[in-house]
C-alpha cells in the first residue's frame, strides 16, 4: 500500500497528505484488485493505526455493496476468508479494537450476509458461533453484527426498494427455519455467562433480544428460563434498565389478543410479587422512566386487546381484558403524578387509551369516575411550571417541558370527551380558589389555574367560539371565572407567564366581551400600560402587540368611545425609529405593523365622520412620512453597511407600515389618502438600496440551497399522525398544505424555475408528485385549484422539446390522468364555487399539455379515455375540443347524480 498516502489518515496530518490519502482511497475503489490489498492487510494484521484499518475495512464494503454480483467466486471466497481470519484474530487479542473499527466490521459482515446468506453463505452465523464460542472480543463483535443485520433488514426507518425489501422478507424466513433458534439458545448462554461481571455486553444482548423478538418465534423468549432471568436483570442496577426495555419489545410484539391479554397478565403477576410495583420506594428516576414505559406499553397492549375483543362480540373475555386494564389504573396514576415529568411522559400514551375506553363505555362506575377525577387532578397538578424553568433563556429542558405540557393538553381534551361537568366543575374550583388568593400564592398555582381557564376553550368547544350562548350550566360558569380574572387584579400579578395567560385567555374568550361590554375599559387599560405593551419583558410586549391586534379586531364595533384615547396612547409606539447605540425599540418592526393595523382598523370602524377619520388617519401617518424622509436624506452620509442595512429596513417596514393601513382603510376616502401618503408622500427608496435581497437573481441561490431541506421540514410535519377528531390539528395541515402549494406556485410563477430545476431528478420527482397528490386526493379545492395552477405552469416550462429531461413522461404518466381523476373524486363537489374554479384550471392544464405537446397528445387522449370506460364518441378528440373555448362546460344538478360535460368528453359521478 502507499505508505505516504496512508500518512494522511491521520487527523493531524496537513492538508495535502489528506488530499493524497482521499485520491488513494478513491484509486483503490474505482480499481478491480486493489481492495485485495485492503483485505490481505486486514487478514495479515500488518497495520497498527487504527486509521488505515478503518480505511482498509471502508475499500472493503465499497466492493461488497457496490460490486458484490461482479466478483469472481474465489474473490467473493477471500472476502468470507479475509473477515473469519480478522474476527479470529480478535479472539486473542489484549486489548479490544476502538469501538469505530469494531462497528464497522460488522456492518462488512452485514453487508456480506445480506448478499451471500440465500446463496453462498447459509451457515454464516453457525460458522461466527462455532468460531467466538463465550470468548468475550468475539461475542462483542457477534453482538454487533446482529444489530448491523438488524439495520440492513429488519429496521423500518430504513427505507428500502421494493427488491430489497422482497430480498429481507426471504432472509427472515429463511433465518426462522435455519438459524434463530440457535442464535436465541446463544443470547441466553451470553446472558448467563456475563449477567455478573460484564455489564455492558450483557446490556448488548438484551439489546439484541429487544430487536429481533418482533419478527422471531416469541415461545424462544417468552418462556419460564428466559422470562425469569430477565427479571432477575430487574433487580441489577446496571442491567435493569435495558432489561425493562427488552420487557417492552416482548410486550409490543404483535399477537392474538387473548395470548397478548395472557402474557401481559403473567408478567404483570411476576413483577409485582417481586416488589416492583411499589415505586414510592424507588429512588433510581432512570430506571423507573424505563418502567414508566414498561407499563404503558402493557397498558397499551391490553387496550388494544380490548378494542378487538369488543369487536367480535366476546363480552366474557372481553369483559375480563377490560379489568385487566382497571388493575393497571392504579399503577398508572402513580406513575403519572410521579413528580419527574419524563416518568409522567412516559404514561401518558395508557392514560390517553384508558380514557378512551371509558368514553365507549355506555355508563361509567364508582370506581370509573373515581379514576377520571383522580387523572383529572393529576393534569392539573403536572401543568405547573416548576422553580427551575428559565423564562428568559429558553432551552432544550424547557422545550421539553411544552411538549410535555401539549401531552397532558391531549390528556384534558379527552376528559372533556369522558366527562364535560366533571371537568368543567373541577377548573371552577381550582380557579376561584386561586384567584382569592392570588396575591399571596407562588406564580406556577396562578399560571395554571388561568391555563386550564384558556384551554378549556378547546376542551369544550363552541362553534366560531360562542362559548357564552347555549348550554346555560357552561355558559354561566365561563362568564363567572371571565368576570373573576377580570375584576380580581389577577393581571397585576408580577411575573411574564401570569401576564401572557393573562392576555392569552382574554383574547380567547373577546365574545365575552359582547355579552358584558362593561368589562372592555378595564381590559384596554391593562393592555394599554404597564401590564401590557409598557411591560419591563419584551417577550409581552411583543406577544400583546399581536394579541391587542386580535382583540380590537373582534369588539371594533364596541371601541368608538375609545378610539382617540387609545391612539393617543400607543402614539409613541407607532415612531419610525431604528435602533440607536444599541438599545432597542420597545416594539419590534413585525410588532409594530401590528399596532398600526390596530390602529388603521379603529379609525375605519369608527362612527366618526369622514371629516375626523381623514385627520385620525393623516395624524397617524405623517409622523411616518416626516420619519421616512429623515431617514431617507441620513442612508446616503452613512459609511458602514451595517448602518446602511438597519436604515434601508426601516424605510421599508415604513412602507409596509403605510400599505397595512391602505388596506385597513375599506371606505374610499381614506384608502385613497393612505394610498397618497404610501405612494406619493413617502417616495420611493430607491431599489438597490432597499430591495437587494429580494432581487432574483440573488435570491435563487438562496432559494435553491434551503428548498428541499424547507421542503422536507414541512413533509415531516404532514406526516405527523394526529388525533382523528382533532379539529384544530386537521386545520392546521390543511393550511400548511395550501402554504406548501402557494410557496411552490411564487416559485413556478416567478421566474425561478431554475430553483426546482437544480434539485436532482429524485427530489423533483417527490415534489411533483406531491402536486400530483394535492390535485387528486385531498378534498380541498382551493389547494387543488393552486396544484393545477403549478401544473399548468410547468407544463409551460418543461413541456416542450428543450424542456426537463424526463418530463413528458410525467406528463402522460401522471398530470394528464390527474386532470380526469380529480373531477370523478366523490368529493369533487360541483356545487362549490371553488372546485368550478378548480375544474376551470384542470381543463387550461389539458390546453397547456396540448399546446406544449401538439398532436402526440391527441393520440394519447385517444388511447387513454377509453380505460375510463367512457363511450366511443367521447373518445374521439380533436384539435379543436382542447382549445380554449372547447372547454366551456355546462354543470346539471340531479338528485343521485352530478354530470360534467366538456365538449370532448362526459364523465359522470355516481
């Protein structure tokens, strides 16, 4: 090998030697017999630097992944050869290999297993067993071979081709027959062997065990020898807690839901006669996170053998799977009140199906509703910030923390779905305790008391939030905790969390306002002063900025008595003026259009005459103007960029500030005063000063580096599964999704193609075929009509004959049938404005194809409408049925039936 070249493996070698080892690694790669070197050098142990045997084992899995099928049967033999001679050489070795080398050796002899297990290679692992035996280096490496195959085969978050999963599949089948009894009889001889005096390769195997009982005979592990020295690994500290994860995957294994019922059951019996139920006594918060999840997986288990027992009518065995579960309950709540929030975490999932289960029942019991309250108390309780949470410098533990809250969140909604007047009442209680005594209760009791005020807002929800019409019991109770929090000084309280619960739970609940309009000076003052915009945190003033915005856009009707008053008060908030020697303005640039769309919206709406509205409107704008001028006249005599920088965004947010209030000024008069002062008062700035970034040809690269990773980020949300009646999760994908499609459509319709175009054929492909899903499968015309709209776009683009290589087909593939299967969708609702206007773009996206594509698409019409099994004189188009006007269509409402007539074709919805 080239010595000199290997030199540059080293991480303190400099930069050409690097270079030097990266070419040599490349040659040795691309050449057919130089990983023979590799291996000899592998076999032979001629290398000390771990380096240059990580290199020679990397040369190694590049011909097994990439050249495997090419080699000659005595080089796929040296191979076998090459890794029995290194792995025996391990057995007599002092000192094991770095944990790096040892990793990837076996993920080379994954990756040879999986090529050569079905054909050349079916004794693979009889021959690593006959070889390590309970030598302590081999069983290392044995162990980290299973996990390596595991990743290769078994591991769902791994995706694979359709080929390589048919090839898993058969790997699987083949090893249950051959090989795994033999592989389960050596994890317990390992786990017998090592349990006292090697920890970590004990925790190696029962991490091994927890990975492959899934897809295994679970009789092999499931029985009195395995089951028994599993527990007695409960009961060792440095054991116990992969012990409880190795429990899990047993208990989560697929099965009937009597035997699941049975084996829950029989392992519940055995940990609790050793004493492991008894939590209180447990001191080791690891361990019982780990046994938190024990549990829950149990408690799941059960559920969901309940859940189809139920279904087949078996009330007996039904019945006893349902007292299983009640066993568990207590547990549960232990576990859940349990003050170590990862442990609470980690039953959640139980709770949340547990209460599921009782929502189906027909009538709760005693013991049932003892259960809800006692769930109920315990959410309550787990809401609470503690001492430790730091407000002003949020970290991961507090990141954590709101997951854990959004959580129990989860938990309330479906206590509201079990019991609405039990809920209902017992935040009535919690909160009017609290407020009494607000002034002298710690922060954390009165955040949460006006927590559960605001969330039962969801938890009990009122169609466009008319919680105080209706039901008079929970109509009458909000309106007296509302007029509690108002009238008690609670938004005195010092500290940001009370504030923004504060401010947040108003807001909420501005119908109340409607119903008691007395309360609204009180309200505006606490948001006008120190409680609010003028609050020490800028964190409040920002997020009462917006929440002020809301307020006042919902009682507008009810603030003609206060308009000057108010606007005379957030007079100096609305000043233009960047930062100067480093201290910030109170309110943001973003916080401020805010304010002036409040205050736009105030005067608008005002009683007011047209007279008083144009002089409220140009005493809010001219200071903007006289600010702009200024400033524009100053950008020129500044010499730093980033001056220049904090300048030109001030000047712009100033015209965006101008153009909020154009927009909020709805009668003639005062838009076109807005305008005036928009448009011609406040010049201009000139462009390369204030615009640069957002000139294209700068912006495209930008675009193109965050696009797939923004793309994927947003996919990854989409994917997320969500509670099924979930409204307000459905809404949130919903418009996620439209975001999606218009931030798509601003980049097709803007010149930038080229920022889709530079993404590789794979990504492109998984784009487009997003747009093909959003135009077919999802019930929402407006984000159908956008997907047609991109289609028709990049049919423009693409379609002709210097267009995207490989485009056409998409085309015929699968754009030209998405433009006949969105309309014959059952969803596809003709009565609806919006889908007409998405069925006008489906048809100009046929046009497009048409005239990208000439009479190549006629012919394909021709062959392709009669799959849908439409008659032979619709089949018959012409040049002249996909012009514009030859898509005009007549739209005939029966009672059974919806028909869609084009001139080229009838497709009909039963």
């Amino acid at each position: 090998m080239d010595e000199q070249a290997l030199m540059g493996l080293n991480t303190n070698a400099d930069a050409c030697y690097r270079q030097r080892a990266l070419a040599y690694f490349e040659q040795l790669k691309e050449s057919l017999d130089g990983w023979e070197v590799c291996a000899e050098a592998l076999a032979k142990g001629v290398y000390s630097d771990d380096h240059v045997k990580f290199f020679c084992f990397q040369v190694l899995e590049h011909q097994i992944k990439f050249r495997h099928g090419t080699l000659a049967a005595a080089q796929q033999q040296l191979i076998r050869e090459t890794l029995m001679k290194w792995l025996q050489a391990q057995l007599m070795n002092v000192h094991p290999e770095k944990p790096f080398i040892r990793n990837k050796a076996a993920q080379v002899l994954a990756l040879t297993f999986v090529m050569e297990y079905l054909t050349l290679w079916p004794k693979f692992f009889f021959d690593i067993l006959n070889l390590v035996g309970l030598n302590l280096n081999g069983v290392d490496i044995y162990l980290r071979t299973l996990m390596a195959v595991d990743a290769e085969v078994v591991d769902r978050d791994i995706l694979h081709s359709p080929e390589e999963t048919r090839r898993n599949i058969l790997i699987k089948d083949t090893m249950r027959e051959q090989c795994i009894p033999a592989l389960v009889e050596s994890w317990f001889q390992i786990l017998q062997t090592y349990q006292h005096t090697h920890s970590e390769l004990t925790c190696q195997c029962l991490e091994v065990v927890g990975a492959y009982v899934s897809w295994i005979d679970l009789n092999l592990i499931a029985n009195d020898r395995f089951v028994n020295l599993l527990l007695s690994h409960m009961s060792m500290e440095e054991l116990r807690e992969e012990a409880c994860d190795c429990l899990f995957e047993i208990v989560n294994k697929g099965m009937e839901p009597v035997d699941k019922t049975k084996l829950v059951e029989s392992l519940c019996q055995v940990l609790q006669s050793a004493g492991f139920f008894n939590i209180e006594q447990e001191e080791d918060v690891d361990f019982l996170a780990k046994f938190s999840r024990l549990v829950n997986g149990m408690g799941q288990s059960l559920v969901l053998s309940w859940t189809k027992l139920s279904k087949t009518g078996d009330a007996k065995v039904s019945a006893e799977t349902l007292r299983a579960v009640e066993g568990k309950v207590p547990l549960m709540l232990q576990l859940l009140i349990h003050e170590d929030d990862d442990i609470s975490a980690n039953i959640v999932g139980f709770c949340y199906d547990y209460l599921h289960v009782l929502k189906q029942l027909p009538a709760l019991s005693e013991q049932q509703k003892s259960n809800v309250e006692a769930i109920m108390l315990a959410v309550m309780n787990k809401l609470k910030y503690d001492d430790e949470y730091n407000f002003e410098n949020e970290g991961e533990d507090e990141a954590m923390f709101v997951e854990y809250r959004k959580q129990l969140k989860m938990l309330l909604d479906r206590l509201a779905q079990v019991s609405p007047e039990l809920l209902l009442e017992a935040v009535h209680r919690v909160f009017s305790a609290t407020m009494q005594n607000w002034q002298t209760v710690q922060f954390m009791e009165v955040e949460v008391a006006i927590r559960l005020l605001y969330m039962l807002g969801e938890a009990l929800p009122a169609s466009h939030g008319a919680h105080f019409s209706g039901d008079t019991t929970k109509t009458s109770t909000l309106q007296s905790m509302m007029r509690t929090l108002i009238s008690c000084g609670v938004s005195e309280y010092q500290h940001s969390s009370v504030t923004l619960e504060f401010f947040e739970t108003v807001v909420r609940y501005d119908k109340f306002f409607l119903v008691e309009p007395q309360h609204i000076p009180s309200v505006l003052m606490a948001f006008l002063d120190h409680r609010g915009l003028r609050h020490s945190s800028p964190k409040v003033r920002s997020r009462v900025a917006y929440l002020f915005s809301r307020f006042i856009k919902t009682l507008h009707k009810h603030m003609n008595a206060f308009i000057e008053d108010i606007l005379s008060r957030i007079q100096d908030l609305l000043e233009l003026a960047p930062p100067e020697n480093g201290f910030p303005a109170p309110l943001s640039s973003d916080d401020q259009l805010f304010m002036f769309e409040t205050a736009g919206v105030l005067i608008v709406n005002g009683e007011s005459p047209a007279e008083r509205k144009q002089a409220l409107m140009r005493s809010l704008l001219t200071p903007l103007m006289e600010a702009f001028r200024m400033l524009l006249a100053k950008l020129p005599q500044e010499a730093g960029e980033e001056r220049q920088a904090v300048l030109a965004d001030c000047l712009s947010h100033a015209v965006g500030f101008a153009r909020i209030n154009r927009l909020a000024a709805r009668d003639t008069s005062l838009s076109s005063l807005s305008s005036s002062i928009s448009s011609s008062s406040i010049p201009p700035p000139p462009h390369n000063q204030l615009r640069r970034r957002s000139e294209c040809n700068q912006v495209s690269p930008f675009l193109q580096e965050i696009f797939m990773p923004l793309v994927m980020a947003i996919f990854e949300v989409l994917s997320r599964p969500a509670e099924e009646n979930d409204q307000t999760a459905a809404l949130e994908k919903q418009m996620l999704r439209r975001s999606y499609f218009s931030f798509i459509q601003t980049i097709a319709s803007s010149g930038m193609n080229e920022v889709m175009a530079s993404q590789g054929a794979e990504n492109i492909e998984r784009v487009l075929f997003t747009i093909i899903q959003g135009a077919v499968d999802f019930p929402d015309p407006i984000a159908q009509k956008t997907c047609f709209i991109i289609l028709s776009r990049l049919v423009e683009l693409w379609g002709g004959k210097d267009g995207l290589v490989g485009f056409p087909d998409f085309i015929y593939k699968h754009i030209v049938p998405a433009c006949f299967m969105a309309p014959l969708k059952p969803t596809f609702d003709l009565s609806d404005a919006q889908t007409v206007l998405t069925l006008s773009e489906c048809t100009l996206t046929l046009h497009m194809i048409h005239l990208k594509r000439g009479p190549e698409c006629i012919q394909f019409l021709q062959e392709y409408l009669p799959s849908l099994q439409v008659s032979a004189e619709i089949t018959q188009v012409s040049d002249t049925h996909l012009l514009p006007s030859g898509f005009k269509h007549r739209i005939s409402l029966q009672p059974v039936k919806i028909k869609v007539q084009f001139n080229f074709r009838k497709l009909t919805h039963y």
